[in-house]
C-alpha cells in the first residue's frame, strides 16, 4: 500500500496537536480509525512516525524528517487546486489577504473597496495579525498576500516596495500639548504618559528603536494589541501615542504633535511567498497596491 493523501493529513493534525483524541476531533474522525490509518502510513513507510509512550504524542526521528515534506505535498495540491479553479478574466477567484494593525485603520478599507468594485467575482479573506505571523502564514501557504514592513525577512518571503509611511506622535483633545506651537523635542517625552501598541507588533520595534537611538526612557502607561482602542483611549485620556500620519489627517478628535528630530519614515512592503503559483486574483491585487498613495 502506498501512502494516501488522508494518511498525510492525519499524521500533520496529530503532530501539531500532540494528541490522538483532538486531532480526531479536528478531523471528525474517530479515534481508533485515526490510530489505524497513522498505522497504515507506518507500515507503508517501513519505519515509525510517532512515539506514543509519553504523555503527549511526540515524533520520532524519522517522523520529525517525514513531516515537513508532508506538509510541502499538501500544499502543493492546495496550490494546485487554485490553479485549476484560477480564472484569467478575474469573473471569479479568491484572495487570502493579511495586513498589519495600522493598516486596518487607513489603508485596507479603501483598498479592498476599490479592488472589490473592479472585482466583484473575487472573494477575499481579510485578517490583521502581526508581521511575524503574516510571514510565517505566506511559507505555510495559509496566505497568498500581505502588506507589511520592509526590514529583514524570513527566508522564502519576497517583498515589493509599495509607498512611504511617516508616524508622529498624537493627541486627543485631553491632552496639555494639544494646540501647543512648534515641535516637541523628543527629550521632553518623559514628560507624557504614553498608550502604545503592544511589544509583537512591528509599529512598537519601530518606536522602540526611535526612543533608544535618542536615549529616551517612555512612561507607557498603556499597551493594546489594537489601533482602534488606541484612539479611542486617547481621544478620552490625556495619554498621547504614536500613529501614521495618514490615520490623523482627518481624524475630528485627534491633533498631531510634531516631534524634533522626527520619527523616521518606514516603507510599506507587498509581501508573499518566492516561487509559488500566483493567481490571477493575486496579480491584480497587487498590480493595485503598487499604484496606491
């Protein structure tokens, strides 16, 4: 018998869960029939592929070699699969789309508006995650698409220049600075009570290396893992935070506070996987993004 496609989902699920009983229940299989096909693919193999002695199902040697080209061959077919399906006309189609944090609040709503009214066949999955996470997503092909950050990127992950983000710091009507004349020199920041993103996203390293390159210690007195609730907070707080200045340009509650030297620009980046079947959904999503400003 030759190892079967099934067999190969079933051997991932119980990698990634350690455990017989919820990789089944993923799987909506039941458990003995889950044990007997692991089994099968052992036997077709003519080796082990999993260690069941401990209190958690760990892979052998030879399975911890066996799964990543596992996990290639089914994301091959995935890809494969879209292929076939991928209509040139762009009639129909589907696009899994992932931006960072700041973008949800300026960039994604016009974006997607305007790719959705020239594509309207084109369905598309839009999530906000971290760059770490969009990255990771692209190489295990759960992404087609994100926009992010240029920097230093994961092995595999090619990245398009698309436009310059400029960040500054902001204020809501609460705030002492609020209508002051003339930039804020960056030593006199001690002064503020900060609300920033938390330390995973990419923004708060940016800010972060600003602070340290002037030797700046921030009194961050809160962290949120979403730009929403950041505005909202300091739009009702005397707390200021940091912001593309695009977000603020015609915000009614919140006031830009130039800061002396400013925070240094950042490029925004079209991220995906090298080497891979692009669709045609995909091509012309970024066509767009590239002619964004």
């Amino acid at each position: 018998m030759k190892p079967e496609l099934r067999h190969l989902r079933y051997l991932l699920a119980v990698a990634e869960h350690a455990n017989f009983t919820r990789a089944a229940e993923e799987l909506r299989i039941s458990q003995p029939t889950l044990s007997q096909q692991i089994r099968q693919l052992e036997k077709a193999l003519g080796v082990q592929l999993l260690d069941r002695t401990g209190r958690t199902v760990r892979l052998t040697d030879a399975g911890a070699a066996y799964v990543p080209f596992a996990r290639r061959a089914l994301a091959d077919l995935a890809a494969g699969e879209r292929a076939v399906l991928d209509v040139h006309d762009l009639s129909r189609g589907h696009l899994r789309l992932a931006v960072t944090p700041t973008f949800t609040a300026y960039l994604t709503g016009p974006l997607v508006a305007a790719f959705h009214t020239r594509h309207p066949g084109i369905t598309l999955d839009v999530r906000e995650t971290t760059q770490d996470r969009i990255e990771a997503d692209l190489l295990a092909d759960r992404l087609d698409l994100g926009i992010a950050f240029a920097g230093t990127h994961l092995p595999g992950i090619e990245a398009t220049d698309l436009f310059t983000e400029t960040l500054g710091l902001v204020t809501g009507p609460h705030h002492p600075a609020t209508g002051a004349s003339g930039p804020l020199p960056v030593a006199d920041l001690h002064e503020h009570r900060l609300a920033l993103l938390s330390g995973d996203f990419a923004t708060r390293r940016h800010v972060d290396a600003y602070f340290a390159a002037h030797d700046v210690q921030p009194r961050i007195v809160v962290e949120a893992n979403s730009i929403n609730a950041l505005t909202e907070i300091v739009r009702r707080t005397p707390l200021a935070t940091v912001l593309p200045d695009a977000l603020t340009r015609d915000h009614p509650h919140l006031r830009p506070v130039p800061l002396d030297p400013a925070l240094p620009a950042r490029t925004v980046t079209l991220l995906r996987r090298a080497s891979t079947y692009r669709s045609a959904a995909a091509h012309a999503f970024a066509d767009q993004a590239a002619q964004w400003e």
